[in-house]
C-alpha cells in the first residue's frame, strides 16, 4: 500500500505514540489537530485516539477506574469510525481487539503494557520508524517506567495559563458577559 497523504500532527501523534511512550504528548498534539479541524465534533475519531492515549497514560500510572473509563469512552467512539480509521492507515477490526484486549487487562487490575497501534498501511509504518530514528526513538520500544518526565508529566506542566483563562470566565460568567457562540 502506498503512504497516503497523513497530517504532519497525526504523524507526530504515532511517533509518541510508538517511539517516546509519551501519551500526554500524544494527547497535547492531537487536541490542538482537533481543535484547529473539527472543534464541534465531540465524537470525532481524533477524539477516541486521544483517550486511548489519555487510557494508556492513567494505565501506566496505575488510574485503573479512569484508564478503564476512557478507554470504554474511546472503543464507543471508535466503533463508528472504521471508515476514518481506515484512512489513517489503520486495521480497525485489529484495533478493536487489541483496546478489548487491553479494556479487559485494565479491569483485571493487570499492570500496565505498551500497545502498538495495527498499522496496515507499511509506508506509514517506515514514515514513522524514519522519523523515530531520527529523533533518537526506537520504534515499538515500551515504555520506560522509570522516566517521570512522561509517566507524570501531567505533574510537571505549567497551568498558568489554563488557570488565568479559568478565572476570566468565571468573572464573566458573574457578570453575565460569558462567551457565546
């Protein structure tokens, strides 16, 4: 199959996704992709591969009751979208048995395990393994249990900003000059 034509932050999503382990990275990425796509689409297929990645990274920080939710939240959203993920260069028949098999690992209380995406489109697959080495990645290596910087990088991030936009729509909200559509 040849390389279809995938947006740079998808490629980026599979790179952390598969090289780095860093979910919150992953998660990071394709929030602003979808935001800057289809913002109104809450049930878009961006969207359940960004709670797998949010799934995975509760998982491997031992959040069982909120890995299993997202990922139940990711499989209900998935299940509509074969047509998207077979776009992506995805297996979705695989994809779903591989987040099954993992949704019943994380109810089993098992340890965490890094997954690997099925793939079926092999030039993305080489896009991806070239941009890992690149960055200094190895493809498919699992996660490194031991590097806080991503299994509790939610911990080390700055929310100022996040925080200041809070207040300013709560003090709108008060004044009953909250942003409308």
């Amino acid at each position: 199959m040849l390389l279809l034509n995938y947006a740079e932050d998808y490629l980026s999503f599979l790179v952390h996704f598969h090289g780095t382990r860093d979910y919150f990275e992953c998660h990071e990425i394709l929030e602003e992709y979808w935001k800057e796509t289809a913002p109104k689409e809450r049930d878009s297929h961006w969207v359940g591969l960004i709670q797998i990645a949010v799934a995975l990274y509760h998982d491997r920080r031992e959040n069982k009751k909120g890995a299993v939710r997202t990922l139940a939240k990711a499989l209900a959203n998935l299940r509509t979208k074969q047509a998207e993920l077979l776009k992506l260069g995805l297996d979705p028949e695989k994809l779903f048995k591989l987040l099954e098999d993992t949704h019943e690992r994380m109810l089993s209380q098992k340890p965490y395990e890094s997954i690997n995406l099925p793939i079926a489109d092999q030039g993305l697959i080489e896009k991806c393994q070239s941009m890992c080495l690149q960055d200094g990645y190895i493809w498919g290596e699992g996660s490194d249990m031991a590097n806080s910087s991503i299994v509790d990088k939610h911990l080390m991030r700055d929310r100022s900003d996040v925080i200041s936009e809070r207040a300013r729509q709560l003090s709108l909200r008060k004044t009953g000059m909250e942003d409308r559509p």
